[in-house]
C-alpha cells in the first residue's frame, strides 16, 4: 500500500472524562498511531497514554466481535439474528409471568462516553417499566448530583473550578493529574495548574495520600480519610466566627444562612481537628485564604464522596464556595453553559421543578431511589431474596461490576442464580461470563461520537463531534439499534427486528409531543438524519447556541463558545428560585455528624487510588497501559511496614477485623506517599475468574480491593458505597 494512502481522522478520546482531541492516522483498515490533536480547541493537542491505547482497543484479538450465546454452560458464537431470538424466546414471557420489576438494569461508566447509549438507554428503562435500574453512579458520584439537584435544582447542575482565571485552588480528596479531571472535565490539569502557578496562584492538596497532584502542590496535608466533614465544617465553622461570611453572586438567592450558623456552632475547629487530623491552625488559616483571596475554589471528588458522610461533604464543599462569594463569579466555581441536552438551559429559566428522592425504596435494604436508580450494592440482595418484585432478569450495559463494586463475590453467585442475562459488552469479563446472550458493541473507532455529559462539567464551553474512522463490520448493529431491539422485545411488539422504523414512530412522536404546530417544521429540519445524529441535531438547534450538527461537523478542531461566564440566576431550577443552604436532610446529617466526632481512629485503614493508564476495570488488556511496573500493589508507609514486620516486596494478607469480605494477598510497595495508618490499593484489579477472555490482563491479574469492602456499608442520602476509610488488618503473608 502507497504512503499517499496514509489519512488523518480526528476523534473526541471516549476513554476517560478528559475527552481530549486525538489525531488517528490510518493505512487502509490499519491505525498507524495515534497522537494529540494540536489544534483542539479544547485539550490543545495534550494526550494521556489511554488515548495512544485506542489503537490497542480497535486491535485487541479479546474484543468481542459476535455475539455469544451460552449453551450448556459454554459460549458459542451466533449471529445477530440469533442472538435476539434468544432474547425474544426468553425474556417476555419473564416479564409476562413475574411482572416488569422481575427484570433488572446495570449501566456502567462507559455509556457515558457513547452517543447511542446515552440517549437510547431511556428508551430500553421506558420499554422495561422496571424500578430495579443500577449505575456506576453509586460507586463513585451519586452525592455530587444530590447536592446539585437539592441546591440548584437540577442533577447535572455541577459547578466546576474556572481554572483559567482561579489564583487559588483547594482540591480534597482528589488527583486530577491522574484523572484530569472527574464531575470536572479539564485535560492537561498539571499544565492548567502550572499557568495558575506561575502567574502567582497557589495549588493547595489534602490527601491521605501524597498523589500526582499532592506532589505538584505549593502545599499539602494529610488528612485522615472519610473525615473530610469536620475538615470542612471546621472552616465553615471559622467563617461565622470571624464574620468573614459573603454570597458574592449567591448574596440576594440564599435561604438558610441562621440555620446554618446555628447548626456548625458545635464543629470548632480545635474539635474537629482532632477527628480530621489538620491542625486547627490549618483549618482556620485555609478558611482565612479561601474567603480573602478574590479568585478561589475548593473542590473535592472521589475521595469525598465514597465515604459514609459522602453527600454531607460534597455539600459543604458547595456551601464554602457559595459563603466566600466564589460561586458563579470568575476565578471561583461556575456552571458550564452545554451547547446540547443540558436540563439547566432549556425551560423557564431560573426556577422549576428542583428534584425528588425517595419516590420508592429497594425491597430488601428499603434504600431509597435517587436520580431514578437504587444502589448498586443492592443488585446481589435484590436477585437472592424471593418475593413479587425478585430481580430474575438482568441486562448490562458496559459494566462489570463483579470487580467494581463491593462483594464482588456475593454478586457473582447471585448472578449465577438468574433465570435469564444479557449483556451489551466488548469483553467476555468477570461480570458477562455470567450472562446467556453477549451482544458486543463496535469498535470506538467505528463509531461516531459526541459527549453527552461532559460539556455539562467542562473547563471551558465547547461543541466538537467526531465521525467514524472505520465502517462498521458487515452485519454489526450500531448500539443504539440494538438497544431499540431490546427495547421492542421488552415491550413484545411483533416486529422487533427493524430498528429503524421504531426509531423514525418514536421520533416523530416525541416531536408531536414536544413541539405541537411547529412540529412539521422540526421534522422537516432533521430531514436526512436519523438515529443519535438525528436527536443530536435536535438538540443542538433548540439550544442555547442554536447551532446545528452541520456547523458542529464542519468544526474539524470544534467550536470555541467561550470561557465560563456568571449565569446562577438563569440556571437555577427550583421551586422557589432561590438556594436553600439548609435541607432538612442534610441537616440531620450535621447531627449525626456531631455525634460521631468523638470516634477513635482505626490503627489502620485502606484507600483506593487512581493511575493516568486506568479507568475502572476495563483497561487492563492494553498493551500500551500495561507495560511497565506491577501497579496493583500495597503502598505501605515504614512505620506501618516496621510495626507489621513487612519488607518491600514481600507479599501481605490484609483483612477486615469485623470478618466481612475476603482476605486478599498483595505485593508490598513501602513509601511514605501514604500517611501513617493509611495503607492504599488501586481499584479495579482482579482478574483471575474462570472463564474470562481477558488474557494480557489474565498474565497480571492483580487482587481486587472491592473483596475486602461491604455491599451493605452506604451514605444514606446518596446511597454510594463506602469504598474508603475501611478499617483492616494487615500482616505477612
């Protein structure tokens, strides 16, 4: 083949929340490499190692490229059409004898970087008519967009750091050098951090751990985990009392503000110091910073939301920002303004109809529903017990959560226990090799993309779209035809197979529906489209920017629309138009809070950790992000190692005192990047499970964290798993 056949693609990276802009360089059907799209608009050409793995994800001989039916217990490839005769000859007569609730839905991280399954998974949740709907969302973010639905209105309502503008940044319990960027979607954190540095801003860490980011810090302190509350309500606390309290944009919008006051009298900063571990100095002299210095931002993630106080300080993150007069304001935190399927523009701007939780409960545990789902560690215990509403049905969407989620083990041999499981994946992994049906998705590079939820929690406002590299293979349904399928056979219509035409009945209906009279004029406008393109057009011309997917497409490098600009007043959707800084709820929390401030510290507690060459649980068959060091090892500070008479690369047994998940062998790494009593594990390692095709993975499985942690351990409000700050024991293996 001639070198004048080399062609250059530009693609959105669907790997991770960075989304940075790739270059694809391919021969033929060949990738040749890929690299950084220099003149993105958004990443400016900045490239982690998981983007350059694409190639290895197009390429990997494990991916799955037919469906798989299981028959006598083995896997056996089949055809599309099989494939959903299978489905059809078993699911609805499930649904007809169990009723709708009998089947059960898992979505996992990566729906969220597809275009198709972002806005088709609706139609399959409406077609099953199930409450029985479980995400990644409660393992790792659920208490964000409770905060965000309770102050603002809306889920998705999430303020982020304007970093371009910010002069000091406070991140807690987050590493966005590894993750540029999570509910914060910001590529090249470290070199965004270093221009706020050398135009003399600050970057201040608190972390158990001594991360990415920590080390690229003006400061940082270590911080006992799952005690970020009393940190917070410790500088809340310093605000009142030295009358440095100021709503800058919020001022005229907040109700509240002498509830508040009265309820953080109890959380001084000398007691909460000693439940945190940051001196009291600290906690006062932080507060101090964040209320003087104009341009400022607190922000905080994962660490702060997989802990039993989850929802409690994701809140008072947003309460500090709110009361130092940095919301909305450049500099502090500001609400991204999408140019598509953004709940916060659409509407009568600045009040509506805020958010409900609660609206049902789980059977077994009665956890309530949040953002229309119930926790995923409820799924095992929701398919064990008996009774009208037993889940005895599952689909899975780009999930695994054998490995992600708690009591990996227990879920396994419930899943076994189903009468019936399908699972839309690209992988035979821990959690498909239980399923009936797989139904494999496309290669990323055969598929177009635009991201849904991203631009909602961006550095900066944006449009970009990418076309396919690659057409798909003969016979390969895009996802969101075959969720249209699904959706069809769960509903029993007697054509389920034509995709299409279901597609073209359900659109038209919901633009009669949405639009009335000007509907034939909306119809026209989409002519020539169909499926995610069509509902992306739609999207764009009724949004804030009234582009159209034409003007996006033409935008090679995307649509700059600009830095974040102030717009609370607009985005607000509550019933009263206002901020309520006091829900009852959240209250409440304060009292349990303040009850539990006396506890004594664990001797020694566990931690995950984050990689720049890992997401979950699904990047482990790569070459490109495989190579190098074993990364699935136990960071071990020398005390701790001397007092456990460990050795640096020795293998250790670590368990839980109160006898709940697995024991788990780790290889020993001994640093002080952890502080003493803190020992940390990255998530998403162990794959060792019979009947997996996962074999570069398979050669270094590594163990998995979520074995040693509780599928009944939850922050009430959210109901996200407690994944941090779990007590253990640790001894030579």
């Amino acid at each position: 083949m001639s070198e004048t056949s080399l062609q250059t693609h530009h693609r959105i990276c669907p790997l991770c929340e960075a989304c940075c802009g790739l270059e694809v360089q391919t021969q033929g059907d060949q990738v040749i490499r890929v690299r950084g799209h220099a003149s993105d608009i958004f990443s400016h050409g900045y490239l982690c190692p998981k983007g350059v793995a694409l190639k290895d994800l197009h390429e990997d001989p494990d991916r799955l490229r037919a469906p798989l039916i299981k028959r006598n217990g083995v896997f056996h490839e089949a055809s599309w059409d099989e494939a959903f005769a299978e489905i059809e000859r078993r699911l609805p007569p499930l649904i007809a004898q169990h009723g709708r609730n009998a089947v059960g839905v898992v979505a996992g991280n990566p729906t969220s970087h597809k275009l198709g399954l972002m806005l088709y998974y609706p139609r399959l949740l409406k077609a099953l008519g199930t409450r029985n709907i479980f995400s990644a969302a409660t393992l790792d973010q659920m208490p964000r967009h409770v905060v965000s639905g309770l102050l603002y209105g809306h889920w998705m309502s999430v303020p982020v750091p304007d970093i371009a503008r910010t002069d000091w940044l406070l991140v807690l319990g987050a590493n966005p050098v590894a993750s540029n960027g999570s509910m914060w979607t910001v590529p090249d954190f470290r070199g965004k951090a270093r221009a706020m540095q050398a135009r003399g801003g600050r970057l201040i860490v608190i972390d158990p751990r001594r991360s990415e980011t920590a080390a690229l810090a003006d400061e940082h302190h270590f911080i006992r985990p799952g005690a970020d509350a009393w940190l917070l309500l410790g500088m809340l606390h310093h605000l009142f009392a030295k009358d440095l309290v100021t709503g800058g944009a919020a001022t005229s919008l907040v109700d509240g503000l002498a509830h508040l006051k009265d309820a953080v009298q109890p959380f001084t900063p000398a007691r909460t110091a000693l439940r945190c571990g940051v001196p009291a100095e600290t906690i006062q002299r932080l507060a101090t910073e964040l209320a003087s210095t104009p341009r400022a931002a607190l922000y905080g993630r994962i660490g702060t939301c997989t802990q039993r106080f989850g929802t409690l300080s994701t809140w008072l993150i947003d309460v500090l920002n709110i009361l130092t007069g940095h919301l909305d304001q450049p500099g502090g935190t500001m609400f991204p303004k999408a140019a598509a399927f953004a709940a916060n523009t659409q509407g009568k701007p600045g009040s509506g109809r805020g958010v409900v939780t609660g609206r049902f409960a789980t059977r077994v545990s009665q956890a309530p529903e949040v953002m229309g789902e119930v926790p995923i560690t409820c799924l095992a215990e929701e398919i064990e017990t008996p009774g009208e509403g037993q889940v005895r049905a599952l689909i899975t969407l780009a999930t695994n959560p054998v490995l992600s989620s708690p009591n990996g083990a227990r879920l396994a041999r419930a899943l076994d226990g189903l009468e019936f499981m399908v699972s839309m994946d690209i992988y035979l992994n821990e959690t498909t090799r239980h399923a009936d049906v797989i139904l494999p998705g496309p290669s990323p590079l055969e598929d177009l993309h635009y991201d849904v939820p991203y631009p909602q929690m961006s550095w900066m406002n944006h449009a970009r779209f990418s076309a396919p590299v690659f057409a798909r293979a003969a016979g390969q349904p895009a996802e969101w035809e075959t969720l249209l399928r699904l959706a069809a056979i769960a509903q029993g219509l007697a054509t389920p197979h034509d995709a299409r035409a279901i597609d073209e009945q359900l659109f038209t209906e919901d633009v009669r529906r949405q639009f009335g009279d000007q509907a034939p004029a909306v119809l026209r406008a989409s002519a020539g489209l169909h499926g995610p393109e069509r509902l992306l057009d739609l999207a764009l011309r009724h949004g804030p920017y009234q582009l159209d997917l034409a003007r996006v497409k033409a935008a090679e490098d995307g649509l700059d629309l600009g830095p974040l600009m102030p717009r609370l007043h607009e985005l607000l959707r509550t019933p009263t138009g206002r901020i309520d800084l006091a829900p009852s709820d959240l209250l409440a929390e304060l009292e349990h809070a303040r009850h539990s401030m006396q506890e004594n510290a664990p001797s020694l507690v566990i931690i995950g950790r984050r990689d720049v060459r890992s997401n979950n649980s699904w990047m482990h068959n790569l070459p490109t992000l495989e190579k190098g060091p074993m990364r699935c090892t136990l960071l071990v500070h020398p005390n701790d190692a001397a007092r456990h008479s460990l050795v640096a690369g020795a293998q250790a047994r670590l368990r839980r005192p109160d006898g709940q998940g697995e024991s788990l062998t780790v290889e020993v790494t001994i640093t002080d990047e952890v502080m003493p009593g803190v020992v940390s594990l990255p998530h998403g390692w162990g794959h060792d499970a019979p009947g997996i095709r996962l074999t570069l993975a398979g050669r270094r499985p590594g163990v998995n964290l979520n074995a040693l942690l509780a599928d009944t351990e939850r922050d009430p409000l959210s109901g996200n798993a407690v994944l941090s700050g779990i007590e253990v024991q640790l001894e030579p293996a």
